[in-house]
C-alpha cells in the first residue's frame, strides 16, 4: 500500500479506513504447560498485530472478529459479513485488502441482505487482493463493478510471507529478493527465479530463514525482465490448463 501511495500520489487514501475481512486469529486453545494457547488464522493475527506498528485503521477490528467465534462455515461467514456491514457502512472506507474472492462474497452479502452495493455508500480507493490466481482477469471486474472504479493491486502472499507484489501498472508481480531466495523446477532441473526467460515457467521453491527450499506448491510463469504471474497450484489440472494455454497464445499471438 505504501509503494502504491508514494508511486500513484494518491495520499487520501490512507486518510479512510482499510475494510478488515480476515479470518479470525483466535478459534481453538491448546494447552501448555502452565495455560492454553489460543490460535487461529495467520491471516487474522497479522490484522491483529501489524495495524499497531503501521497505523491502518482496520473496519472492523479484528478483536471483534475473533469475539464472535466460529469457524469457516456459511453461518458463521454471514455473522463476520453482518459485523463488517454493521461496523463499516457509515465509516469512511478507503482501502479494500485481502482475500479476493472474500471481498466479492462480502458485496454480494451486503447486495442480498441489505439491497446495498458497497460503491452505494464508500469511496474505495484502492484493492490490495491476494490468495488466488487470476486476479486481474476474473477478479477486478467484479470488485469494480460492486466496488467502484479503483486501481486493483495484486500481492502473492502466504502463511509463510509476502513473496511478490505488484510494483507497478502492469499486472505481474515482483519478487522480494531482499528477503527471500527463489528457486524454479522447471523442465527437469532446478534455476534461480532471476535466470528465467520470457515464457519459461515451473513449480516455485522458497528459502527463508525458517524454511529452507520450501516446495510451496505453486507454479510460476516469468512475463519477462523481473515480471512473474502465479497462474495457480502445482496439479495436473492447472499444468494442462497452462499447456492449452501456451499453444493457444503461440498460435494466434
């Protein structure tokens, strides 16, 4: 969101609120030796923990989503969804940041309970999406059409980091070499994700300080100079999606 702001000078963002859709940080205990640990979502702890250190305002609190309690069930989804409409809908909403397919669900609750799109009473400035493929060609045009016209900003995120965002207009993201060390296996042999070439693509290895050559289950596909898309997990589906893919572009591109 920073990289955004100081790139597009678009600062009235940052003066609303950021839409909080996460999953609940707080949902089974486990016992230690001298009291239970409560743990849940990692998504949900880091909207609990971070806003403190870079001064988001999230809509609604992520202690208010974790009091409600639940699991991943409809039910509980539309209490989350019920929260969020209540708490946010005369607030100043200026970001919208998470799960792609959660913040559609979220606008098409609010359009079949409340008769309400979200652009009806919020000035979204901009979409921050994350966790599934394909954002910009199946994603932004729904989030737009229930949202309003805004810049949609995709990042590739997971349990174990931030890897990659969008840097720019293009719609490809960037890795963060600085922290992470990014391997491909690709055609049989393993290469740094730096060497790829324009179309080459294979399964992606991670390396942290916490997990070395993590196989994280994902395919990446280079668009050229330091430009990559994620097109999806590593399954015989996907991979054969990705082979039409490429000898349909090939043949009429």
């Amino acid at each position: 969101m920073a990289n955004h702001v100081l790139r597009t000078g678009r600062f009235e963002i940052l003066q609303g609120k950021v839409l909080n859709l996460n999953f609940p940080s707080r949902m089974r205990s486990m016992p230690s030796s001298s009291e239970s640990a409560t743990y849940g979502f990692s998504s949900g702890t880091y909207a609990r923990l971070n806003p403190a250190f870079a001064g988001t305002n999230l809509v609604p609190r992520q202690e208010e989503i974790d009091a409600l309690g639940g699991g991943l069930t409809k039910k509980a989804w539309e209490a989350r969804f019920e929260l969020t409409y209540e708490s946010a809908k005369d607030e100043d909403v200026r970001v919208c940041m998470g799960v792609a397919p959660i913040i559609t669900s979220f606008a098409r609750y609010a359009k079949r309970r409340h008769h309400r799109l979200p652009k009806e009473f919020w000035r979204i400035g901009a979409f921050f999406c994350t966790s599934v493929p394909k954002i910009h060609w199946k994603y932004a045009p729904v989030l737009r059409h229930f949202y309003g016209e805004a810049p949609v900003v995709e990042m590739y995120t997971a349990t174990e980091g931030v890897f990659a965002q969008q840097l720019d207009d293009l719609p490809y993201v960037s890795p963060n070499y600085d922290t992470y060390l990014f391997e491909v296996v690709t055609r049989g042999r393993v290469k740094m994700l730096y060497e790829m070439k324009r179309g080459e693509w294979g399964r992606l290895l991670v390396s942290s300080c916490l997990l070395p050559r993590y196989d994280i289950g994902d395919m990446v596909e280079c668009l050229g100079g330091q430009y990559f898309r994620v097109f999806g997990r590593a399954k015989a589906y996907t991979i054969a999606e990705h082979v039409l893919y490429r000898a349909f572009t090939r043949w009429f591109i």
